[in-house]
C-alpha cells in the first residue's frame, strides 16, 4: 500500500479539513523524528521517580508506539494519525494505537500522559489543524493560543487536560519554554493550578542536527506546592539548577520598549525568504541588478565579523561581505521596479516564494522597507555576549540580526561598546549546542540597564 499517496484518502482522518495535501505532507514529514530508543528509557526513569506503577497511559503523537514498548502499566492507549509511522508498530498485548488526529480525543481520566510531541513551527502547521487544535485547548483549558504557538504547545495542552487530577505528564519538549514568551500562558497555566514542575535538561545533540536543546519536563498534579526543579546532567553526575538557565543567575528578564525609550530594539526583517530576497555580490552582478536603485546593504548575520570589530565600515562590508560571497544585497521594492529586477522577480520558481509570509500579500514581492538601524546586534551567539557593531554604511538587519534605533552617532559607538563587553550568557538559557539567543525584548531590557549605568 502507498501510504504516502493515501494519507488523505484515509476515511476518517480529518486531513481533508487541516489543507491542502502538500501542507498535510509538510506538517506530517516535520512530524517524523523518532524518539532514540535510549531517551524513551530515561523518559520512563524519570516517570518511575514519581510514579512506581501507573494504571492507564496515554500517548499523543505516539508514531510507532515505541514509548509502549517500556514502563510498568497497566493499559497504554497511543494515537498516532500518520500511515506512515504507525504501519510499523509492534505493540504488547495491553497497548493500542488510534489511527486518529490526537485532538479527536475525548479521554481526560488519565493516569499518565507520555511521549515526545511533535516539534512543527508554527509557519509549517495547517491552517485547519491549527484552529481545530486552538478550539480543543480552549474547550479544555480556557486558554487561548495565539498563531504563533508551535505544535508542541498544543500536545502539552492536550496533555494536562486529559490526565486525572493527581496524574503526571511526561513529555519530551524543547528545554527553552521554562523562559521563552512564546510559552507563557503554558507557564502561567501551570502555576496558576499550583502543579509541581520538573525539568530535566537533556545534553546537547540528544535528537541529531535538531538545533535546539530538549528536556524531560515533568507536571505532577498531585504535587500542589507549585514548585518547579531544574536538574542537568554534568558527565554521570546530575546536578539540581537553582535557576531555570542552569547558571547562579536568574534569566534575563523581558522588558518592552514604550514610545518614549531612547533606544529601542527591532527584529531584523523578514522578507519571506531570504534564499529570494537577499543576493551574494556575484548573483547582483550576473542579474545585471544596480545598488541602490535594485538593491541595499544588508546584514543576515553578525558571524563573519570578529567580536572585537566595532564598526561596519565600507571596508569591513567588502570584506566579510561582499568580497566573501555572503548574501548582502536586500531587493529594493520599496519603489518602481526597473525592467531588471522585474525579471528577475518574474522567474523565481513558485516554491521559493510559497512561504506564508509571501502569500499574504498582494504582490508576493511586496514589502514596506523599515528603517535603518544605528547599531546592528546579533541576537544569537557563542560565548559570554552578542556581537555589535555601528552601523556606518546604513545596511539593514535581516533575520537573525536586530537593529538598535534612536542612538546619535556618538552614542550608538557607546552602546555597541557596552553591548559587547556585557556578560550576558549567564543570564539567559542556552539554545543548543553553546548557542545562545536572545529575545528581542531582553535585548531591550538589556539597554535599559545600560542606560541606567
């Protein structure tokens, strides 16, 4: 049997409802990162802390069921909607999968809930599987999720609304939502039921090239002390946290900036992808595209740079940028295209531009140009704090770099200063890999203290 071919022409499956069959297939196919075999084991360890014996288990998105296969219970219960995952399950005599949507289900009695929710972006979830999802999690819990919620938020959900009221959950989830915004009302939920919390960082590298830092994170609703535990491993050593970023710090805390702030911070643009919208020197060249009337200086990314380099001047642009062959030309569609980049823009291949970002605009090209930052920031990094420099060519922040506005001259070349001689990875959990990333709104409340010193 194609499974592929027939995954939405499974009587039953709701598919059909989620979207198109090619945002089905995306969905689906970021849904397909087995669970290693060894992190299924020390999910059940760490369950068996709480619980020596569980009477019924259930398991949302439980792909071949693996998580079954272990654990001392009495009655497992897994669904798991993709052919392609569960046709190879091998279950024991008191499990079972459901080959349903894991939001079609009515169970809320649960002893445990167990297993390693898919990690969907929200760009990448259907449109009807979102809302679907969105309106069971609000029937159940009261809360409402906003779009950008990734999947996972919504199997967590799912989760503490179907264990009974001194049940456990058990998920594999990424380590950064005991700090992130995008994860608060997850947060506030918790605390406002007063449920123990603990959370088990796992090393880096537990799912591959999956860059992003995972956990073990466990609800006990029959612990009501509402205390939340942070535990790391440090070789075969593991080792309680007193603060959720495992250092003696507590996190960076988020800060908006009002209209009044002299100096505010600004996520880099998000034209819609940049592989369309951001050129390397030779590909402005060979399309026969004119700086500044086709395209403007932009920076994707702080890395080519050394940390101690203050200034983007001419000369560092040429040679870490354009000389280097890095995408530094942004399309200028802020005004009348010329005969060239209307050409260049007519022959992007669909699928380059079917991004959700370009779909919803008119012209799937179109797009206002912000303004030009003083001081450019690197919102991820490597060692003790992010990289900034003054922005002395005027190239606008792309992606991953923010920009700094409202500095004069003289005080952008200061707050870049402050910026890269600030500790700051102490205060903020680790992404993956020795990868830090800082929210916008921590960089913001970054320049506020430093405007206080």
């Amino acid at each position: 049997m194609n499974f592929r071919a027939s995954r939405t022409e499974i009587e039953g499956n709701h598919f059909h409802q989620w979207g198109t069959a090619e945002e089905v297939d995306l969905y689906l196919d970021r849904c397909q990162i087995e669970t290693p075999l060894e992190l299924v084991d020390k999910v059940w360890q760490c369950v068996m802390q709480h619980r020596q014996r569980v009477g019924d288990v259930i398991d949302f998105g439980a792909g071949d069921g693996r998580f079954a296969a272990k654990g001392d219970y009495k009655k497992y219960t897994g669904y798991e909607v993709d052919p392609l995952r569960w046709s190879k399950a091998q279950l024991p005599k008191n499990a079972k999968l459901i080959h349903r949507c894991a939001f079609s289900s009515r169970l809320r009695g649960a002893d445990l809930c167990i297993g390693n929710p898919p990690y969907v972006r929200n760009q990448d979830l259907p449109e009807g599987w979102r809302q679907r999802a969105a309106r069971v999690v609000r029937q159940r819990t009261g809360v409402d999720l906003s779009g950008l919620a990734n999947a996972w938020q919504y199997f967590f959900f799912l989760a503490l609304s179907s264990v009974n009221d001194r049940g456990l959950v058990a998920l594999v989830i990424p380590y950064e939502w005991v700090s992130r915004p995008s994860s608060k009302k997850l947060r506030d939920y918790i605390n406002s039921q007063g449920w123990g919390v603990t959370v088990y960082r796992l090393p880096d590298m537990t799912f591959g090239r999956v860059l992003t830092t995972a956990s073990i994170t466990l609800v006990d609703k029959r612990t009501r002390d509402g205390k939340w535990t942070y535990l790391a491993q440090h070789g075969n050593e593991i080792q309680k946290k007193r603060f959720a970023g495992g250092n003696k710090a507590k996190v960076l805390e988020y800060e908006r900036a009002t209209k009044n702030s002299p100096l505010k911070a600004k996520r880099g643009l998000s034209p819609g992808n940049q592989k369309i919208f951001t050129l390397t020197e030779a590909e402005r060249a060979e399309l026969g595209l004119k700086i500044g009337r086709d395209v403007i200086a932009c920076i994707t990314s702080l890395k080519p740079i050394p940390h101690s380099c203050a200034t983007l001047s001419a000369k560092t642009f040429s040679r870490y940028y354009r000389d280097a062959g890095r995408r530094c030309w942004l399309l200028n569609v802020s005004k009348e295209t010329s005969f060239e980049l209307n050409a260049y823009l007519a022959n992007v291949p669909a699928v380059d531009r079917g991004t959700a970002t370009c779909k919803l605009r008119e012209n799937w090209w179109e797009f206002s140009m912000p303004k030009i930052p003083s001081v450019l920031v690197a919102t991820g990094f490597r060692g003790k704090g992010p990289k900034a420099v003054v922005n002395a060519i005027g190239a606008h922040a792309v992606g991953s770099v923010c920009g700094i506005h409202g500095p004069s001259a003289s005080f952008a070349k200061e707050i870049a200063r402050k910026i890269r001689n600030t500790e700051v990875a102490s205060k903020i959990v680790a992404h993956s890999m020795g990868l830090h990333k800082l929210e916008i709104n921590q960089i913001n409340a970054l320049l506020m203290r430093l405007l206080a010193k």
